[in-house]
C-alpha cells in the first residue's frame, strides 16, 4: 500500500473575465453625470445676463414659455433650450404671466424662469394709448404718471424725436395705440420707442400687402390717410368704406373735405364746435381749402385703421354722412348723398 495519499485537483476552474472592465462602466457614469450636472449649470443655474444691480423684465399678455425662452437663446442670454422647456413642463407648469418683473443682479435663469409663473411677483403698471388718441393727449398722459420718469416730454418736438432716434420731425401718428406694460421707474423715452417700433411694424406689414393702385407716393402718406380713417369712423365696419372714399376722392382730384383735419389745424382754437368760417379759413391741415393729404398724421391710427387704408373697398361711394344713429350712410352720387343730409338733418330735429 502506497504511503502517499493522493492529491486532490485543487485547480480552479477557469474565471469569467466581462467583455468591458467595472472601471470602464463607472467611468462613463462618472462622465455622463458631469455631462448632466455641465448642461443643468449652463442652461438652468447660469446667471441672467444683466448689467447694474437690477433689471426690469416685461411679459406680455399672450407671451409664451416656449417663445421667451426662444427669445433668451437668440440674444444668447441662455443655452440648451430643450433642457430649459423641459424644467418648466416637469417642474414649474404653470403658464407665463403678463407683467412686468424686477431681475435683481445675481438670479439664475431657473430662478427667473420661476419668478415670471407667478402674477404676484409681477409689477403690473400699464399705459393704455387708445386708438384716434393723439400724440399730444399721449405726451400728456404720461406727464401726469407718477410712474413714468420723464427725460424727454419737456422737449420740442423736433429735439424730442432726434432724442429718441426717429427719422421724423413731426411725432405725430407714429405711435401705436396700444397696452403697454411698464415698471415704477421706466423712463419716457422706452415707452416712447418701444410704441414707435410697433406702429412701423405694423406699417411696414401692412405696406408689403398693399392692394394695387393706391394714390400713396409712400407708406407715410398711407399713415395720414389711416390717421383720418381713425378719427371718421369709431366702427370696425366701416373702415374700409371711410377708406375707399377718401381714396377715390384722390384718384379723382376730389378734396377729401374731412372735419377731423380741420380741427386738428385749429390746435386749442377748437372747443368743440366747428363753423362753416372754420371750414373757410385756410390752415395746413384744412382739407376743405387744400388738396390731397394733410402734411402729417392727425392722429394715432390703429393697426386696423392702417390696413384699412392699404385696402379700400372696391365700391363707387365717394359721400358719406353721420346717420344720427351711430354709423354712417355712403352714397356713390351727390343727389344720393343730399338726400341722406337730410335724413340726418331730421334725425337731428326729432330729438
């Protein structure tokens, strides 16, 4: 019998060894979370670009979150958009909220993006120009806002206009009515131009997609016919009516014989009533005494009022006259328009 024992086959069986090393996989993590936390910093917790220690932000009604953060990115004020729309579904929801917010030096554009889905922290000042308003009524109105900082109401109106930046000597009709939010504090000369950039868009739109044969020698001249359309008619309906008459009236050397740039020629002589010597005595703006168009605006044309004048209607009325009824009565021929003279006339005698 042999003495030695025999040995057991203590050999392990071959290890498994994984295709990608432990280390590798944790390096990747490792990288994709600092991928992340680099996209999070320079998109969500990057501060807003401002300059001084605080800045006025202003929402407008219908603004989106989608379209301010669009808006961030163009004026590179942000990055990676997706991850910034994506934050506001998940976290914030709620919809962006007109006003006007206060930035202060130092807030993230999370924390922005936070403070604009919240009304209460909104500064809700407004300045509401309305339509025929004119640029005068407008200087004054803002004069008596304690909340308006004047720098520029005191000034000519030539100065005021070089001030502000604007090719025009005379102010009127280049100011959109409209509703203009603003903060305590915001100077004139923003709410100023920020009006005259909406009422060039708004003509420039509407003199791109002008109707054909127009009696404009340019988009200027089709302000001032909108100026009049604006202070002849406070009815939607007739705007394109007011519009073709005084345009054939053009075509056909017909004076436009409008009240409303009679009385803007008589500045604070009007009191409210005018005369037949007011329609007789010659001014800039008589278009009982002068041809063709004022040399300006009258007053602030809506957006409708513009559109209006690049389309007129396509009818044979070059009369019009009050019904006594709120509208107005359009006839193509004179005998039509007298007898609708007096059917105003005795409107006015019945009551």
């Amino acid at each position: 019998m042999s003495a030695s024992k025999s040995k057991k086959n203590t050999k392990n069986p071959a290890k498994k060894t994984s295709p990608f090393p432990l280390k590798g996989w944790l390096a990747i993590g490792l990288g994709l979370l600092i991928l992340l936390f680099s996209l999070l910093w320079a998109s969500l917790f990057k501060a807003y670009p401002m300059q001084g220690q605080k800045q006025m932000l202003a929402i407008a009604p219908g603004d989106s979150y989608s379209g301010f953060i669009d808006r961030l990115v163009k004026e590179d004020k942000a990055s990676f958009p997706f991850i910034l729309k994506l934050y506001q579904k998940l976290v914030i929801h709620d919809t962006l909220k007109a006003g006007v917010y206060e930035i202060r030096q130092g807030m993230s554009i999370r924390e922005v993006l936070d403070l604009i889905a919240d009304s209460e922290n909104a500064q809700m000042n407004r300045i509401l120009v309305i339509e025929g308003t004119t640029f005068k009524q407008l200087i004054e109105s803002l004069k008596k806002d304690p909340l308006v900082k004047n720098t520029v109401l005191d000034l000519p109106y030539p100065q005021m206009m070089r001030e502000l930046g604007i090719p025009y000597a005379h102010p009127e009709g280049l100011f959109a009515p409209d509703t203009y939010f603003f903060a305590k504090g915001e100077t004139d000369r923003k709410i100023l131009t920020d009006l005259y950039q909406r009422q060039i868009k708004a003509l420039d739109q509407a003199w791109q997609n002008r109707a054909e044969g127009l009696p404009y020698q340019n988009q200027y001249q089709a302000l001032i016919m909108a100026s009049i359309i604006e202070k002849e008619t406070s009815l939607d309906s007739e705007l394109q009516q007011v519009s073709g008459v005084f345009v054939r009236r053009l075509q056909q050397g017909m004076r436009l014989q409008t009240d409303p740039t009679v009385i803007y020629g008589m500045g604070d002589k009007y009191q409210g009533n005018i005369t037949r010597q007011d329609l007789r005595t010659p001014t800039p703006y008589n278009t009982y005494t002068n041809a063709g168009l004022p040399p300006t605006p009258i007053a602030l044309p809506s957006k409708k009022a513009i559109e209006a004048a690049m389309h007129p209607d396509n009818s044979s009325n070059i009369y019009f006259v009050a019904t006594g009824n709120g509208g107005h009565k359009f006839s193509a021929t004179l005998e039509q328009h007298n007898r609708a003279v007096q059917e105003y006339l005795s409107v006015l005698k019945n009551r």
